[in-house]
C-alpha cells in the first residue's frame, strides 16, 4: 500500500479490510431485525481500506471519543462503511450504508461520518504532511435483504447517479443478502 494511504490507515482503529491483504470488503448489519444482514464488496489489489465507523462509535468510542453516542448529539452516528482508494491524484471516499426495506434516515449518518473523514484528512495533512490530493465522495445506500429471483435491475450502476451522490440523495441499490458487488462500479 503507498505509504500515505498507510499513514492515514493507522490513525484508524476499525479497519476492515487493506488491499495489500484482502480481496474483497464485507459489511455486515448488526441489527438483529434488519432483512438485509451483508453484502461484499469485491476489490482488486491496490491502494485502499476500508473501515467501519459505526464499530468505532458507542460509549466507549474506539475509533475517537468525539463519536462517543447519546442521545442529546444527533451527529453521533456513523454510516456502516466506508472505502478510501487513492487513484491517480485523488482520494475516492465510498461512504456505504445498508438499510432494510425503504431507505430513510441516512442523511445524518452520511454527514457525520463524511465530517470525521475530512477530520482525519485534516490532522493527515496537519501533523504528518500528508496530503492525498481532492477528496471525492460517494454515497451508497445498500437496501432489501430479500432474495427474489424476478427483481431484474441493471448489475452496473448509472456513472452519474454515483459519482453525483450527496448525503440527502444518495444512490441507492435493491440488494439481496449476500450480494457479491465490484467496488470499482462505484468509484466511477
């Protein structure tokens, strides 16, 4: 992995997957209610990671204590990925969430998580002079857990409804649990 993309790894404690190790990212709901429990994300070797901000949250907040959770703080809450990848001059941000059913209520999640990203980057550039060029974002909304053999959709995503993504309006996905997907689809 380049040494930036490794500097900033290593300020984080909820990696899940690098790919200078793994081929792929798994993300899993850990709600018990929750239809669609993972989906994974298959990754070509190369400059990126993945970690989950929502395992670094909670009142014992291992990823920072500026995510510690209560209810007065709305902004504590975190997405249930997220896959950093260095291409070319710049850092792609995949933020990735997987809800069951109709998909509401991720825009808080999104922003708060994208605001600790651009944190990390800050103190990156700030204390170890690093920098990682532009920084774009994408916002993914993983929905159903159902599996139906008669749901045909499109298995590439439309390039703009990705890469044109924003907390509010995020591009959504019908999935079934266990969905294997290409990340590159969504780093377009």
């Amino acid at each position: 992995m380049n040494p930036r993309m490794d500097t900033l790894c290593s300020m984080l404690s909820c990696i899940t997957a690098r790919g200078d190790q793994h081929t792929h990212v798994r993300i899993e709901e850990t709600d018990r209610n929750a239809q669609l429990k993972s989906i994974t994300l298959e990754a070509s070797p190369g400059d990126w990671f993945a970690f989950a901000p929502g395992k670094g949250r909670g009142k014992m907040a291992q990823m920072s204590p500026l995510l510690i959770a209560d209810a007065i703080h709305r902004h504590h809450c975190a997405c249930d990925a997220v896959v950093l990848t260095l291409q070319n001059r710049s850092l792609v941000a995949v933020y990735i969430d997987l809800k069951s059913g109709n998909p509401h209520g991720y825009s808080a999640q999104f922003k708060s998580t994208r605001q600790f990203v651009r944190y990390a980057l800050g103190l990156l550039e700030e204390f170890h002079g690093v920098c990682l060029g532009e920084l774009r974002e994408r916002y993914v909304i993983f929905y159903g857990g159902r599996n139906s053999l008669l749901d045909k959709r499109p298995t590439v995503p439309q390039r703009a409804s990705v890469s044109n993504s924003r907390p509010d309006s995020a591009h959504k996905r019908q999935v079934a649990n266990g969905t294997r997907l290409y990340l590159r689809e969504f780093l377009a």
